[in-house]
C-alpha cells in the first residue's frame, strides 16, 4: 500500500500456496475518505475469485479418486466440468453423475440445482424432443433445489435462470436477486439479473448488473454469456456496432452461443450488412437446424412487446426461414 497526499494505491494479490501459482491481481486507487469503500471493494473481488478457484481445485482433487470411491461430492465436482463443455454427449454425462449424487444423497440440493440446468440446455440446444418437455422438467428439479435449500444462493440462482430461459423473466429477476441478497459477491447471480433485467426491457441496469458480475469474476468461463447478455441489450439500444462487438467477443470464447448468433444476424441485417447478417443465419441452423420464426416467436425470452417485434423482424431480415 502506498499513500501520495489524499490518495491511496493498493496492490491485491492472490497466490496459490501449494503451488506458487498466480491467481489474481488488482490495484485500486482511491480517495482517503473513500477508505471504507476501498475495504469493501478489495474484500468483494477475493471473495468472488476464490470461490470459484477452490471449486476449480476441488474438481481436480475428484478427478484423481477412483470411481469406486466416489461420494456425492465427487460426482457432483465431476458433472460440473462435463456440464460446463456444453455438447450433448457431457450433459447426458453429467445428468448421470448427478443422478449418481442425489442416490447417495437424496437431499444433497446443489446437485438438484444442476441437474435443472442440465435438462434446461438439453431442451435449449433441441437435444431432446419435445423441449417443452425438458424445460418443465428443469423448473420442477430447479424448484425441489430450492425447497430443499432455500438459503443457498446456488439453488435460487439456478432457478432464476431456468426461469429466465423458459420464458419467465419477471420471476427470474426476483430469484436472481434473492440469490445476490443471499451472496452480495455472487457474480453468476448479478450474470443472471442481468440478463433477466434486459429480457424485462431495462437495458441500462442490466448491462450495469453484467458488468458488475464481469467485474467480480474476470476470470469466469461464463464470460461469453456474459458478451450474449449485452449482446442483446445493445442491440435493442439499437447500438449495433457495439452488439457485433460483444457478440464476437462471445461467440470467441464459446462457438456454440446461439444467443450471441442471433444478435449478430439481427445486428448485420439492421446495418444492411446482408452477406455477414446470411453468414450468421447459416451458422445459427447448424447449431439448431430447425430454428425458425415460428420457433423465435413462441419463444421470444424478451417481455416488451416492442423488443419482440425488433427481434423477429431484424431475423426475418437476415433471412431466418419462417
């Protein structure tokens, strides 16, 4: 710490002991009189790194364990890294591992919570048919989470994102701020409201709450949904150079963000960029090759009929097949 006149420089290190690796660093400059701020600030960013370093060191302490001594615990650490590829093979193996944890504990309700995510992205990503089917199968696993742990801002986080993905995003911001009560570092819990927030129609306090979550956990892969979330604000702010800038920044880190896809369409189209808004269309029915715009209106995640409208007429645009 250094201090010139009014003004303190504080350099934030976090090292891993065991191995004397670099986790992370920060330098806050600050006013003197904002010193309670500057504690507070340092305290949130260790906080909301360390947790998900520890689940990271965790997952590897389970990968080293041998399949017959495994407890719900390790199957749990173990469908966290296959939910997290995202391909339909490491979810179906992830609901296996999960359903492995919840026989040897029936209670254990984070392994709930997941498991609703997991059915979520098996009906977002057409893997199973009906996705109606999966989706109400996400919110009653999402929900038993929640009765079997209401104070745990995991459970209520998951359930604001089924909620947010299956159309509900009222709901979703009211979960997603119970979760952020329960946890005010909870960085995928400020990644959720925001999202949720921008579904509702309020733009600017959804990116501020993404932005929040960026800034909490820098280092968190959720990071391309993170770019999809502002993606969308910044295309219904009708910014559209600023949307195909995030997008891509997205759809960088994960290929496979349809979300990130459609603002990219819907953003060239506005541009009168056809040949790049055909490009993204292309590569949005080869992730999901019966997505329509029948299928976009019957889903449209946005609430403000408005925003609706934008969305399917700027895809229709694109050349999204009705």
């Amino acid at each position: 710490m250094r201090r010139a006149g009014n003004r303190v420089r504080i350099n934030a290190q976090l090292i891993d002991t065991g191995s004397g690796r670099h986790i992370w660093a920060e330098r806050f400059d600050r006013q003197m009189e904002d010193v309670f701020e500057l504690q507070d600030d340092i305290v949130a960013r260790i906080a909301a790194t360390l947790g998900p370093e520890i689940t990271l060191a965790e997952i590897e302490r389970a990968r080293g364990k041998r399949p017959g001594a495994l407890d719900a615990w390790d199957h749990y650490l173990r469908a966290i890294t296959a939910y997290h590829k995202l391909t339909k093979d490491d979810v179906a193996e992830a609901i296996s591992l999960l359903n492995k944890a919840i026989e040897v504990d029936p209670e254990f309700a984070n392994a709930y919570a997941l498991l609703g995510l997991c059915h979520l992205h098996n009906g977002m990503y057409g893997w199973v048919r009906p996705a109606r089917q999966a989706f109400e199968k996400a919110r009653r696993i999402a929900k038993d989470a929640v009765l079997l742990a209401p104070s745990s801002p995991e459970t209520n986080q998951a359930l604001a994102f089924v909620l947010l993905c299956t159309g509900d995003a009222e709901q979703a911001v009211t979960a997603a701020r119970l979760a952020i009560d329960l946890n005010s570092n909870f960085a995928e819990a400020y990644a959720t409201l925001g999202h949720a927030l921008i579904f509702c129609g309020d733009l600017e306090e959804g990116l501020a709450a993404c932005q929040r979550a960026a800034r909490n956990s820098p280092r968190d892969t959720r990071g391309s949904w993170l770019y999809n979330a502002m993606g969308h604000a910044y295309f219904m702010l009708g910014d559209y150079e600023q949307a195909i800038d995030v997008s891509k920044k997205g759809l960088y880190q994960d290929p496979s963000r349809f979300g990130a896809m459609i603002t990219l369409a819907g953003s060239y189209a506005c541009l009168g960029r056809e040949a790049e808004a055909k490009c993204s269309i292309d590569e949005l029915l080869r992730l999901i090759p019966r997505y329509s715009l029948r299928a976009l209106s019957k889903n449209p995640m946005f609430v403000r009929p408005e925003h609706i409208d934008k969305l399917v007429e700027s895809l229709r645009l694109a050349g999204l097949p009705e």
